[in-house]
C-alpha cells in the first residue's frame, strides 16, 4: 500500500521482504498459511508499524481467502484487504457497507477486484483529494471509476466557483447599494449575472434580497428625481406667480407663503445625492427668488393695510388740512397701480359735487317666435326613424322639438303628428325597455359562466370589456335593476381578477423599466454634461455611447406613453453626442483628404529624394496625429487606400529609378568586363612593347569606365589590379628573357682557344683577368683577396683619369663581357665563376630597371 498511502498523505509502507506491490488487480487468492486468530493476537502487541502494516495485509488476505468477514474490532486496513482480495462478488459488495474512511475507500476504488465494487466503492468518497488522486490511478483502466470520479469533482468545483462569483456578486450588490445614486449599467449587468447563476443552479436568496433593494432603491431615486423635478415646476410657476402679481390680499400672500414653505420642506427631504442636479440649483434659485418676492409683497401689503385704514377713517368731505399732511407723510405702496387707486380713493375723499346717473327703460318682454319649418323638418325625421324602428334615432328629434317649441302647444294638423309620433315613440320605448331587460339577463348568465369557467388571461380581457360595453349600450334604452347591475358587476370583477393581476404585475415591471431608463438617462445626461468638449476624449465618449446603447437596448420596455417620453429623452442626448461625433469625424477625414492632397502632390515632384523625405513625413503624421475617434471602417479603408497608393507612387519612382540605374551598372559592369578580357588576351602575348601599350590604353579606358560606375572595390577591381600586375610581371619576364638570351648569345659567341699557343692564351688571360676587375668594379662585385692589388690599381687610374680632367667614355658591363668573352684564353673555373656572378649581377639589374 505504499504507493497508495504516498498519494493520499498516510504513512509509508516499506518493502517487505517479497518486494513492494504493484497497483494493480490482486490475482486468485492461494489458501491461507497462517491463522487469523494468531494474526490478531500478534497485532494487539506489535509496535513497528511495518510489521503491523504486514500483519494487517496478511490478516485480510487470510479472511479473504477464507471468505469470512472481518471482525467489526478490526482496522480499516484489514477491511480493506479482504475487500481487495475476496473473489466472491457478491461478499464483497456486503463487506463494503461496513467499510468506513475515504481513504481505504478509495484504495479499494482503485485496487478492487470487481468492476461493480470498485464503482460503489468510490461512490460513497466525498474528500476531492482522495477523489483526484483515485481519477489519475483510474484514467484508461476503469472509465466508470474515472467518469464518476470526474462528474463530482467538476460538480464540486462548479460549485465552488458558483460561492465564490455569488459572494463577489453578493460584495459587488453591497459596495453598490453603498453609493448614491445606483449606476443602471452596473445593475443591469449585476442582475445578467445573478439571472445567470440562477439559470445553472438554484436561486440565489441573498443575491436576490440584495437585487430587491436595489431595485426599491432605484424606484426610490426615479421618484426622488421626479418629486425633484416637479419641486422644481412648481417652484418656477410660483415664482412666476408672485413677480406677476399686481394686487393682491393678504389671504392670497398667505396662500402663496404655505406653498413656498410646503416646497421648502419638500426640499429639504430629498436626498442629497440630488444637490449636484441642474434641477436642484434651479429649485434653490427659485425658492429663494420666492422668497425675496414673498418679503416684498408683505411689506408692500403692510403699507397698503396702513393707507386703507388711513381713508377708512376718514369721512367724506372732512378732510383737514392736518390729514393731507399725515397722508402725504404715509409710505405708499411700491406698486404703482396700486398706489394710484389708493390716489383716487383719496381723491375721491375731497369735496366735489357729481351728478346722479339716469336709469334706463327696460324693454318689454318679447314672446318667443316658433320655427314650425324646422318643426316640421324633424317631425318629420322622428317619422321615418319610426318607420324604421330606430328608437334612437326617433328620440333625438323628438329632444329637439321639445326644446324648439319650448312649452307652447302646436295646433291643427302639425299637433296631431305630433302626438302619433310621441305615442308610437312610447310603444317602442316599452317594447326596447323589455328587450334590454332579456338581455340583461343574458349578459349576467354570461358573466356568471364566464366566472365559473376556465379560460386564460388573454380571453378574459377581452370578453368582460365586451360584456360591459354591451352593457353600456343598452343602458341608453332603459335603466337597469339595481340587483341586476350588482351580480352583472361582481361576476365580472371576480372574472377580471387574473386580468387585474397581469396587468399590475405588467404595470410593475412598466414602472421598474420606466425608473431603469430614467436613471439610465440622468446618468448619460450628467456623464455627457460632465465631458470637457474643449478637449474630449472621443474614445471614452464612443465606448460610453456604445455601453449605455447597450443597456438601453437590453433594458425592459416600459408602457408605450413612458417609452416614447423616455426614447424622446434619450435620443436628444443621444443626437447631440452623435451631432458632435459627426463633426468630429468629418474634421478628421478632412484632415485626412488634407494628408492624401499632399502625398498625390508629391507624384510629379521634380525632386524624388525631397519627395521622398515628405511622403514618409507625411505617414508619420497619418499615425501620431490621428485622434481617438474612431471612423466608420469603410471610411477608413477608402481613405487608407488612397494614401497609401499616393505614397506607393512616389516610392514607385523610386524603384523605377533604381531600376534604371542597375541596368546602367550593368552594361558599365559588362563594359568593363570586355575591356578586361581583351587586356588579358593582350597580356597572355609575348610582345613586351605590345603589352607596355596595351597596359597603358586599358589603365587610361578602365580609369574613365570606373569613374561612371561609382564604385572602385569590386570583384572587377580586383581582377582589373591582378590584370596589370600581371601584365608588369609579364613585361619584366619578357625583358629578362631577351637579356638572358642576349647574354647567352654573348656566351656562344665566345672565340675558342684552338689554334691559339700558350703565349697567346697567357696573354688572353691576363687580358680576360683585367676585363673581369673592370666588370666587378663596374657591377660592385667582390673580388678574391689575390686579385685586390689589381683592382685598386685599376680603381686608382680611374680616379687619376677623373682627375685629369679626361671624360672618357667607358664601355658599358655588357660591352666588356662581350670583350671578355671574345678574349680566347684557356678555361679557367675559378674566373668562370666570377663571369657567372658578373651575369647574374647584370641579370638581377636589368630586372631591377624593368620593375621601376
């Protein structure tokens, strides 16, 4: 078990002395060797915990062979064991009811001899760590092991990340709820998220908790911005109120001070989350507008309650002259109407004598004319509505006749139509009246069946509407009966319940929508009212947009008159963004058809290297000063293509000319090479003069051909120096040999000494030794010690001869080596030696003049 022990953190087991045990499937158990009673004695006194793991192996391996259960005073261990090596299926499934512990569990899950036993082995494990590490030992050897094991695991750690996002999305509702007012869009997303969670799994108590009270609190603010709002309104129309009033008493003043302290109150509940609202700043200006006015207008009023009393108490025609003072002295007031009727009242006051009016004659009364045309006209529509049997149709003519005669009584022919047609009238009225009646009844037995039937929510909305109206309708034939009105009604509001229902329930959902997009709209509007347009951030702005689309998209619909108030809203705040987006992006692409004028400029520039320089300016300013805001992607390629192909054009010229300089190298390059393979023919020749002139044409030719090609170290110039290197050493050798030959030459001309007698080969000798000295003075050669006398005799009478003033002319090397060698003497090796060094001294001078 020490493989297994290792993995799930238990004590090792060491190798017993038949070698550690391999994890795999136990084979048949042989007979037992050893008595389990012994065994267990042996383990309530053993100590090393190896030698009681080995007893505790042997036990279970004992029981299973024996096919008996282990005691219920034996260690898990033991269980275990026989569990592992019973070959009984069925004994095994029995025994493993009575196992306990994950970790035996899970070596029984991983050791156990029969599929089914392993399975319900490792059904009953619940630690993730014993379940993990029976899932790697199973992979590829017991796929429903491996399967149940990975099922629970990943449920497990579904599970876990499912706590783990609700107490984030639990902290998330809190530090929201915390700040005033919500923000929609995080609500929004919360509750996506929450619905989600809720979706895979079960409800969310706390979440959802949370979720209310954030909704409550955002119908809360929606009526806080609406009670603000209408504080507002009202705040304004009294303003109004009271900078127009010309006159008034002190009940109005009265009235109008209750409603400024009524909105003041009003005020001073809402929340203060409001006070950074436009709103909240006009309502305080308003009040306190109201206010001054209120003070002025109880002043103004003071005074004129004083002049009032004032002229009260005066009578008329005894006005002293002590009271036009004291009135003269009184404050008048501000108003200027009001201070001219208090004038003229006092005025009115003073002793004038006026003039009584005369009461005019009222005319008599005149007797009211009868239309009996128009009479006629509608007795005559009330016929044939008869006629008809339209009763409504009859009434409206008779009401009419009845308003025209008004009270005066026809005559004649005219009159006895008339009482046909109101006696005919009242028959169809009855008959009308019972008819209504019946079908009364009949809409009550189907407001009553529809209330004991069992129809859906959308049936009955629209049968009891109908059944009402149809009520309705007959209602303008006859009244109904009190009781059948009252069981008609009751069946029907019973019946319209679920309607009612639905509808509230739709009506809450409206209103939670309508405060949603209400808050989502004050929350664009202060974003948009918050934005600097001197330096706006056009990305934020478009992300903002794009977000708060979104959410008001996602968002629930509310009832069609708060939809299209709330839409209205939002798309004028929308469109003065979008108004500003437009002109922001139209600056942009002029900036950029600016930048593309210039780069289709540059194609027919004279100068390509300044062209060049502007076209790659020009593509940084098309990188670093292009704005945030973001173009429509069409508009962007367009506008990117066109650029780029007039920056193309100009690097096109470039290419073109680069080309066109290349194949101009290129025919230098295949100039140069002809002249070069023609010097090397001329070099390969065995002319030396030839090769000195054509050396000299090819370096004058090469020198004009390398100053065209721009370039002096190539592969050409190299050959080009190795060619005339060549062509010099050639030259040198060519020399050499034609001296070397002119020596030679002098060599085989030299004159025997046949024929010659001794004297005469004596006397050449010495001639032939005095020629060699005047070589070697000549080429500066050493000459033998025996020799030195002669050489400084010959030396000395050169010098006297310089002295003498005597130039005479010298024969050259060459022409005393060929005295020398037309001298016959007999041979002699030691001066032929000499002679050598003398012609490789002249050999070595002549090359040396063909090098310089």
């Amino acid at each position: 078990m020490s493989w297994f022990n290792e993995l799930l953190g238990g004590p090792a087991e060491k190798p017993t002395a038949h070698g550690p045990r391999r994890p795999a499937a136990p084979g048949p158990v042989p007979a037992p060797t050893v008595d389990p009673d012994a065994v267990r004695a042996a383990l309530t006194t053993v100590t090393d915990e190896e030698v009681r793991q080995r007893h505790i192996e042997e036990l279970g391996c004992a029981l299973a062979a024996m096919c008996r259960k282990p005691s219920p005073d034996d260690a898990p261990g033991v269980w275990a064991a026989a569990l592992r090596h019973v070959a009984d299926r069925s004994l095994a499934l029995q025994w493993l009811a009575s196992l306990n512990g994950d970790r035996w569990l899970g070596e029984v899950a991983v050791l156990g001899r029969f599929a089914e036993l392993r399975l319900a082995a490792v059904q009953r494990v619940a630690d993730p760590e014993v379940l993990g590490q029976v899932a790697r030992l199973s992979r590829g050897k017991d796929k429903g092991v491996f399967r149940h094991c990975s099922d629970v695991l990943r449920r497990q750690r579904q599970g876990a990340e499912r706590v783990q996002r609700t107490a984030q999305l639990a902290a998330a509702l809190h530090e929201m709820l915390s700040h005033s007012p919500l923000s929609v869009s995080c609500l929004l997303d919360l509750q996506r998220e929450l619905q989600a969670l809720e979706d895979a799994g079960e409800p969310l108590a706390e979440c959802r908790i949370l979720l209310d009270q954030a909704d409550t609190r955002l119908r809360q603010e929606s009526e806080a911005r609406h009670s603000l709002q209408a504080c507002k309104e009202e705040a304004a129309e009294l303003a109004a109120e009271c900078t127009g009033a010309a006159c008034l008493d002190a009940a109005q003043l009265q009235q109008w001070h209750d409603r400024y302290s009524a909105l003041a109150q009003r005020q001073a509940r809402l929340p203060d989350w409001l006070g950074g609202k436009a709103a909240w700043q006009q309502l305080v200006a308003s009040l306190h507008q109201i206010e001054s006015r209120l003070a002025t207008l109880a002043a103004d009023n003071t005074r004129i309650q004083a002049c009032e009393q004032f002229l009260s108490e005066l009578a008329v025609g005894s006005v002293a002259s002590d009271a036009a003072a004291a009135w003269e002295a009184l404050p008048k007031p501000d108003r200027p109407e009001v201070r001219q009727a208090l004038q003229a009242r006092w005025q009115a006051l003073q002793p004038l004598p006026q003039a009584a009016p005369l009461k005019s004659a009222e005319p008599p009364p005149t007797r009211p004319r009868i239309d009996l045309a128009a009479v006629r006209t509608l007795l005559e529509q009330m016929e044939q509505a008869l006629e008809s049997g339209h009763l409504a149709d009859a009434d409206a003519p008779a009401r009419k006749i009845k308003a025209a005669l008004g009270g005066v009584a026809l005559r004649g022919d005219l009159a006895a139509r008339l009482q046909h047609a109101h006696t005919r009238l009242s028959e169809l009225s009855g008959w009308a009246k019972w008819g209504a009646e019946k079908k009364r009844e009949h809409l009550v037995a189907a407001a009553e069946e529809l209330l004991a039937g069992n129809h859906d929510v959308d049936y009955l909305a629209r049968a009891v509407p109908a059944l009402r109206e149809e009520w309705k309708r007959l209602g303008t034939q006859a009244s109904p009966a009190l009781r059948d009105w009252e069981r008609f009604d009751a069946a029907l509001v019973k019946a319209y319940q679920p309607v009612a229902a639905q509808r509230a329930e739709e009506a809450a959902r409206r209103a939670q929508a309508r405060s949603a997009k209400e808050a989502l709209c004050s929350e664009w509007e202060a974003f948009v009212a918050a934005v600097d347009w001197e330096r706006p951030d056009y990305a934020a702005i478009e992300v903002q947009r794009d977000q708060v689309a979104k959410h008001w998209h996602a968002a629930a619909r509310a009832g069609f008159r708060d939809e299209r108030v709330l839409r209205k809203r939002f798309d004028t705040v929308v469109g003065e963004v979008d108004q500003r987006l437009v002109a922001a992006r139209a600056s942009e692409i002029q900036r950029r058809e600016q930048l593309i004028g210039a780069a289709e400029a540059l194609r027919v520039s004279p100068d390509l290297r300044a062209a060049m320089t502007e076209a790659k300016s020009l593509q940084e300013r098309w990188r670093n000063e292009a704005g945030q805001l973001r173009l429509p992607r069409s508009d962007e390629q367009k506008l990117w293509h066109r650029f780029r192909a007039a920056c193309d054009a100009v690097f096109a010229r470039r290419d073109a000319e680069r080309a066109e300089q290349s194949v101009q190298r290129e025919m230098r390059a295949q100039a140069r090479v002809a002249l070069i393979d023609a010097f090397a023919a001329a070099v390969a020749g065995a002319d030396a003069t030839h090769i000195k002139r054509a050396l000299g044409q090819f370096q004058a030719e090469w020198d004009a051909a390398k100053a065209g090609a721009g370039a002096s170290a190539d592969a050409l110039e190299q050959r080009a120096r190795d060619l005339r290197r060549q062509a010099q050493q050639r030259i040198e050798t060519l020399h050499q040999q034609a001296y070397r030959s002119q020596l030679e030459a002098l060599a085989r001309q030299a004159a025997p000494a046949d024929g010659v007698d001794a004297d005469g080969l004596a006397a050449g000798r010495e001639a032939r030794q005095a020629l060699l000295i005047d070589l070697e003075i000549a080429l500066d050669l050493p000459t033998p010690d025996e020799f030195a006398p002669a050489r400084r005799r010959h030396q000395l009478e050169r010098l006297q001869s310089r002295f003498r003033g005597g130039r005479q002319q010298r024969p050259q090397a060459e022409e005393l080596l060929a005295q020398w060698y037309a001298t016959p003497a007999s041979p002699d090796e030691p001066m032929n030696q000499r002679v050598q060094a003398v012609v490789r001294k002249l050999l070595e001078q002549s090359r040396t003049a063909a090098g310089k």
